[in-house]
C-alpha cells in the first residue's frame, strides 16, 4: 500500500488525481493497476502544533484525504521513486493489511484505522483479516485521543 500525500489540482477529479500522484510520487501507470474502492468521504487530520511550519505559505494546519484502494495487474512492478525532485518515498516491502497504522505518525493513526477498516470491505469480500495482537492499544488509542492536539479539521 503506497499513501500518497498529493493534493488536487485546479479541474482535477479525484480519480485522475489518485492516478496521477501514484505515477508522480511511485511510477506506476493507470495501467499497471486496477482501482477497486475508495473512502465515501473525506478523512481529516489536524497537525499537533510542533508540527506546523509557520514559515510556509500556504501555512499547513491539517490534511483532509480520500483514500484509493489499488490491486497491482502484475506481481512485477517497476517502482520508480525518483520522478519527483523531492521524493516522497525510497523503497518499498509488503506488510500485513493492518500494519501501516502501527507504522505511521501518531496523529495519522485515527485517519488510517478509518481508512483501512472501510477499505477492507474491498479488499477482503469474505471479511478483513484478523487484528493484530498490537490492534487493541493501537487502534482504540488512535480513535480516542486524550490530547486535543490530535482533534480532526472542523
């Protein structure tokens, strides 16, 4: 699972955004995959204030994200992370489906458990794999932040 972080550009559908930040930021083609869901709505994050770069215009508070869920046509792909002068990603493994949110930044958590649950219908018709050992603490303590510093953009 490759997560972008792209934005929208001006007349751009969400779709051929998707298809175009996976071929900027990864260098695979439309045609190397094959699109099987996306999240119904957006997900927002809210960046903790030590995180927000005050000396960047626009000033970034926050994301709001849909996410795409994409199956390879080939067991080969060519991964290509330097289409971009500053790439986003360097390599690549293969993990288990709930990984990633143990894995990213703690105030993405919330926003991955919501994406990678909705997602799962997708990606596994027959019900979504089990929940790790970690998922419990991980997971429950993403959706419940105790710290308003990690609350969603309004």
């Amino acid at each position: 699972m490759a997560v972008s972080q792209g934005g929208l550009l001006t007349g751009e559908r969400l779709q051929q955004a998707a298809y175009r930040e996976l071929y900027e930021e990864i260098g695979l083609a439309r045609s190397d995959v094959e699109l099987i869901g996306q999240t119904l709505s957006w997900l927002r994050y809210r960046l903790p204030p030590k995180y927000v770069r005050r000396n960047r215009f626009p000033m970034c508070i926050g994301q709001k994200q849909r996410w795409f869920l994409l199956r390879l046509k080939r067991e080969e792909a060519q991964f290509d992370f330097g289409r971009t002068s500053e790439p986003e990603f360097d390599q690549y493994r293969w993990v288990n489906y709930w990984e990633p949110v143990r894995e990213v930044i703690y105030f993405k958590r919330a926003v991955y458990v919501k994406a990678l649950t909705e997602l799962a219908t997708f990606a596994f018709p027959d019900g979504p794999p089990p929940y790790p050992e970690w998922w419990a603490e991980t997971a429950n303590g993403a959706l419940n932040p105790a710290r308003s510093e990690t609350a969603p953009i309004g």
